[in-house]
C-alpha cells in the first residue's frame, strides 16, 4: 500500500475524483447484477421445461440462494484481510467460471439436474463475497458524508435489476434462448472485471486487518464468531438486526404468497400489474434517496419500516387489485430507503478493519429469514390461515370483516395483516429501547478520515 500526504493529483494518481470512481464501481457491480439476473431467469425456465417439476423448480432459487446465508458468514475475515478489488475480481471470475461450464454442458447435451444445480451453488457461493465487499469498498471510497447517497445508488442498482431484467430476459429468451442469456451474464462479468481492473480501490488501516494464525477452517469459523460478537455486544445493532431479520422474513412470505393470493379473486393479467406495481415502488424509493440525498439515522429506518407494516395491512384489507397493488407499491417503496439508511448507520458505526466481517453475518443473519420464509408460507397459508378463514370456520364470521371477507385467499390475507401488525409492535418496542433509539449517540463513529492510500 502506498501512502502520500493529500494534494492535488497528478501522474499515476490522477483520474476521477473519488465519487466518479464508486459510480463507475457502482455501474460495473449493477451490470454483473444484470447478467445475473438474465442468467436465473432463462435457467429456470430450462430446468421447468425439462423436469415439469414445480419442486425441481424452486431448488435452481434454493441453490442460487442459500450458499449466500451459510457461506458468506465465514468469508467475512477474506474481505477484510485482503485487497477489496481482488476479492471482488475472485467473486466475479469464480461466477463466470460457473456459468461457463453450464453453457459448455448445455451447448453438449450433457446438463443434468444435479450438475446445474451443484454450478448454480457454486456460483452463488463465489458471487456471495461481492456485498460485504462492495459495502466496505462503499465505506472507504467515499466520505462519510457521501455514503447516504451512495448507498442510494446501491439500492436503485437492485431496484433496476428486479424491473430491467425480467422484461428482457421475456424478450431476449425466444429469440437467443438459455445459451444466449449465459453468454450475456458471462459478457457482464467480463465487463464488470474490467471495471475492476482500471480501479484503484482504498485500503483498510493494515492494525486494524491484521491477520489471524490459524486453519483456513478454523479462521473462517473465528472471523464469522467475530461478527457475531461485534453485533450481539451493541444492543442497539443487536435491536436493529433483529428488526431486518423479522422485515426480511415478512418479504420472503409476501413474494410467496401474493400469487395466490391475488389469483384467489383475479386474473394473470392482474397479477402481472401487481407485481409491476411493486416494482414500480421500489424504483420510486431508490429514486427518493437520490433525491433525498442526506437520509440516514436510526429513525429514518423505524419510521419507514413502521410506514411499511402499515402497507401490508392496506394490501390484505380487502379482496382488491388496487388495494393489494397499492400495498405492494408501498412496502416496496420503503425497503431502498430502510435498507440505505440501515448500512449507512452500520458504515458509520462498525470500523473498516472489521466490516467484511460484521457485514457477512449481518446480510446472512437477515437473508437466513427468506428462505425460512419460503419453506413456512405454504404450510401456514394451506393448514393454518386457509382453514381458519373458509366459510363457515368458527373465527371467519369475526375476522372477516378485518380483510375484506371470508374464503379462499382470506386466510393469506390474514397472514399478512398479522405481519404487518407484528412489524408495527416491534417498531414500538424498538422506539421504547434506549439502546435502538439512541444507537447513533451510544456507538462512537468509527469512520476513518478518507484515506490517501490507494492499492495499485
């Protein structure tokens, strides 16, 4: 690591000023999410066509996503030991490598179920380093008082990817099929490595990533208790995982559960414009922080997801396509601005030289909820919400006026005005905690000053 007193740039040193630099990190990183996106999308298809299995079918969004919540954790200590630029150049080449050789196997006639599943795992695995990564590249490339609107440009790449990408993968799919939207991903990993390669990414004070004697096993596991630690001795980022975890698991059940119930009293095509209300939310909200640049703080994050706990009983208050597109649009809305105003206190408030690993178990703390959401949402809507509110049930006749009447699809709409009652009492617990509420006063900033060191 070269270091030099701060002046004006010149020779070597000289290119963008440091936000133009995390922008064209940020395009690079958005890109990679795109291809990835295309990727998911046309082998999902490939494997429903092949196996007519609804079961195979949600293993490809299993594989994809559960490497991220038990790998992750232990890959903490990799982002903070090592040059954040080559860390991400490793997730991204390992990811491409991946998705190279199910192209290959596809182009033979030689892809089984268990092979792409096993590649897909292996991927996501690789891809799972590139958050807490890209979050403590986020830190150190820009100043603290630039970090709200840089997460800002973090949430609205996401948002992009949930709009953009499933309206080209319906187009692009018949004309260039499977294969073709594999090379893209292949084509956005290549451009994204290029991105990487032309940058200079600051380095993390050497004291403060000092590295550990140890087994890689043993070390992985040290670095994920680190984390763990970290969180569960600060009450007020203890309260704060524990309130994204319970926001995570709540958008787990309603991405499964929405389906059905706006099947249970419409069409397809309402569907369809449900979800791109939703979308359509997420969009605006990221927008909202580009706009609102300054937005951070620990009320900022209670307050919109209290907004959000509120939106989900507007969407099961009533058996309606505008109620239940505007409870979608809603809760969309708010998770950019909860989730860039949360990482933005969590920057400021954990030190550079410990961040990959507080920021690994933080995202597979609150990502573990999803996929324990998408294996409870059927069994509870089908045994226990259904049931209670068929017609004639006992309890139908008392909560049916709660949302919207009795029958099929009511009893998911419970479900919901539950969740959205149990995340407006946990916001008020939370406001009622002096450790939550005032975590901004009790933890001391951690953020160094902008460091002029950069790794070549």
């Amino acid at each position: 690591m070269r270091t030099s007193l701060p002046q004006p740039p010149r020779g070597r040193d000289s290119g963008p000023p440091p936000f133009s630099r995390f922008v064209l990190l940020w395009l690079g990183q958005t890109v990679s999410g795109m291809g990835s996106h295309l990727n998911g999308f046309g082998l999902s298809v490939w494997m429903y066509e092949h196996t007519r299995s609804t079961s195979l079918y949600s293993l490809i969004a299993l594989a994809a996503f559960a490497p991220g919540v038990l790998v992750a954790p232990l890959l903490g200590g990799v982002v903070d030991r090592h040059d954040l630029r080559k860390v991400m150049m490793l997730g991204h080449a390992g990811g491409a490598v991946c998705t190279v050789l199910i192209a290959l196997l596809l182009w033979l006639d030689r892809l089984s179920v268990g092979a792409l599943l096993a590649l897909v795992a292996a991927g996501a695995a690789f891809n799972s380093v590139q958050r807490p990564a890209f979050t403590k590249a986020t830190t150190l490339m820009v100043g603290p008082e630039q970090l709200p609107r840089a997460n800002g440009l973090m949430q609205l790449g996401l948002a992009l990817g949930y709009i953009v990408a499933p309206l080209l993968s319906g187009v692009l799919l018949p004309l260039i099929g499977v294969t073709g939207l594999l090379i893209i991903d292949v084509i956005a990993a290549a451009l994204s490595l290029a991105v990487l390669q032309s940058l200079r990414v600051p380095a993390a004070p050497p004291t403060e990533a000092a590295p550990v004697k140890a087994s890689l096993g043993v070390r992985a596991l040290q670095d994920a208790a680190v984390g763990w630690r970290y969180i569960r001795e600060r009450p007020g980022l203890l309260g704060l995982q524990v309130l994204l975890t319970l926001m995570s698991f709540n958008l787990g059940i309603l991405q499964v559960l929405v389906t059905p119930l706006v099947m249970s009293f419409t069409d397809v095509r309402t569907l369809g414009a449900v979800m791109t209300a939703g979308g359509v939310g997420m969009l605006a909200g990221s927008l909202l922080l580009l706009a609102w640049g300054g937005a951070r703080g620990v009320w900022t994050v209670l307050g919109f997801v209290l907004l959000q706990g509120l939106f989900m009983g507007l969407g099961a208050s009533r058996a309606s396509a505008w109620g239940v597109g505007a409870g979608a649009f809603g809760v969309l809305f708010t998770v950019p601005v909860i989730m860039s105003c949360n990482q933005t206190l969590w920057q400021r408030k954990v030190p550079t030289g410990l961040q990959g690993r507080v920021f690994a178990v933080h995202a597979a703390l609150s990502g573990g909820a999803i996929p324990a959401a998408y294996l409870l949402s059927g069994p509870l809507a089908d045994h226990v919400f259904e049931p209670m509110m068929a017609v004639g049930s006992p309890l139908a006749s008392a909560l049916g006026p709660w949302v919207g009447g009795t029958g099929p699809g009511r009893g998911i709409a419970l479900f919901f005005l539950l969740l959205g009652a149990a995340t407006v009492l946990l916001v008020a617990a939370c406001t009622l905690l002096p450790s939550v509420r005032r975590v901004e006063q009790a933890l001391p900033d951690a953020l160094p000053e902008p460091l002029p060191g950069l790794t070549s």
